[in-house]
C-alpha cells in the first residue's frame, strides 16, 4: 500500500525538522512538504495534494483557525490535524468547528499523531474491494445521492462540496418542507438529518417518513450539536449519529461507509 502523504504547517523550523524526521521514520508515512505559515500552506497544499495537513494553531499573520476553513474550501477530502502546544478544550472545539477533522496537543503527539493520522487515512479513503462480478459492479457505478437537510446554509454547503467532490449527487433542503418535497419526489442512499431546524425537528421528519425511508433503503444519518440526541436516535432505530461541529473528513468517511455496505448488501443480497 503507498504510504500516506502528510504536509505539515508551523512556523517554527525546529519542529517542522523534528516532526518531519519523527514521521518518516514510519515507513507508512512520507512528508511531500512543509510550510512555515498560512498563505504558503494555502499555495503548496494545491500544488502537493497531500492526504493529510498538519497545522499549528498559534502562526502569526494568519492563525491556523483561519487557515483551516480556506483549505477545507479548496480541499474539502483533505483530512486536517489541528496542532497547538495548548491542550484545552476551547481550543479543540474551535478547531473542529472551523473545519478540522481531529485536534491533538502537541505534547501527545507521539502516542497519539501516527494512530491518528492512519485511522483517518483510511476512513477518507473509503475503499472498496473490486466487485466480485459485473452485478456487483453495475450496482457500484449507480449515482449515489445524499440529501443534506441542514438550516445553517455555511454549513450545509460545506457538508455539500465535500460530498460532491467526493463523487455523490448532493441535494440540498434548508427546511423541513423542502426536504419533505425531495424525500416524497426521489429516492436517497444517505439522509444527513439536522435535527434543530428552526422551530420544527428533524425527529418528527422521519417519523413521518419512516415507512418511506425503510422502503427505499435511505440510510439515516442524524447531526446535532447536543450529545444527548444519540440516546433518542438510537431509541429511534436511527444507527448513525454526528455531534457537531462535524468535520467533512468524518463525514465523507462515514457515508463511504454507509454506501458501500449498501452496495455489497444489494449486490449480494440478503
């Protein structure tokens, strides 16, 4: 398998030469370049395309929480890796909310950055085995189509852009009715349920939708910033939950996932 390629981004030299040499003594990662602030982390990341970035918080001239949604607009499969040498939770929360797809102190980063870096290596990847026969494969190649129900509009074209750069047929619904509209008028493989929308909730949707949504196969993933939302959708029979802030490498990943389980059942059958 080729090894992952990481760009890293800090303004300090000595631990851009440190980080550098502590990751490519891992013969599972290269390091196809460096990049001592935001505006060049911004040029090279287009010209290196590398797998993962890397990237301090704390740059001056332009700070990594600014940089982090610029390449998350020009990037939206990257996975970033926020870096900072202050491990609080203010700090990782602003960093998963500007777009980052995990935050690790600089202090754990060498238990935690390699496993870190693998996981969502291959979760982005979303990889499938080649199909078995040319049903499979038909069945494979099928638009997949993701509605993404979600009243913060930022938001949900972010979640949007990446899904499409991804490869699926994204429809948008800024409200309750208009997903209600596209759920009656088409078929979905993946459902991204917010559950606040506005005054109206997203649970009360797919009660009504139910039969509808099991008849059809759409999967149901549910997104709310409240944790305790899970324990509901579970109750539910809703089996995918995000807590926001969300970042687009975790959902990408994720509706991979869900699609291609999808695909091997249809394929193979029950």
């Amino acid at each position: 398998m080729k090894p992952i390629s990481v760009m890293l981004v800090d303004d300090n030299p000595i631990f851009l030469k440190a980080a550098t040499q502590f990751l490519e003594a891992h013969e599972s990662v290269v390091v196809v370049g460096t990049a001592d602030g935001g505006e060049e982390a911004l040029k090279k990341a287009q010209e290196l395309r590398p797998q993962v970035i890397l990237i301090d918080l704390a740059m001056p001239r332009v700070p990594g929480l600014e940089v982090i949604p610029r390449l998350r607009g020009l990037l939206p499969e990257v996975v970033i890796v926020a870096l900072t040498v202050m491990n609080a939770n203010s700090f990782r929360q602003a960093a998963l909310k500007a777009g980052a797809d995990e935050f690790i102190p600089k202090s754990a980063m060498r238990t935690d950055l390699l496993p870190t870096i693998r996981r969502l290596a291959r979760d982005s990847r979303g990889a499938l085995a080649e199909p078995a026969d040319a049903a499979a494969e038909s069945t494979l190649l099928a638009p997949r189509r993701v509605l993404v129900m979600e009243d913060d509009i930022s938001l949900c074209r972010l979640y949007s852009k990446a899904l499409r750069a991804a490869g699926y047929e994204v429809h948008q619904a800024a409200s309750i009715h208009e997903a209600r509209d596209l759920l009656t008028d088409m078929r979905f493989d993946v459902f991204l349920c917010d559950i606040h929308m506005g005054s109206d909730r997203g649970t009360d949707l797919l009660r009504q939708y139910s039969i509808t949504l099991s008849t059809s196969g759409t999967q149901v993933v549910m997104v709310s910033g409240q944790s305790h939302y899970r324990t509901m959708c579970k109750e539910m029979g809703v089996e995918y939950f995000l807590e926001k802030p969300v970042g687009v490498g975790t959902l990408v990943a994720l509706v991979d996932r869900i699609t291609a389980r999808r695909s091997f059942t249809v394929a193979n059958g029950p």
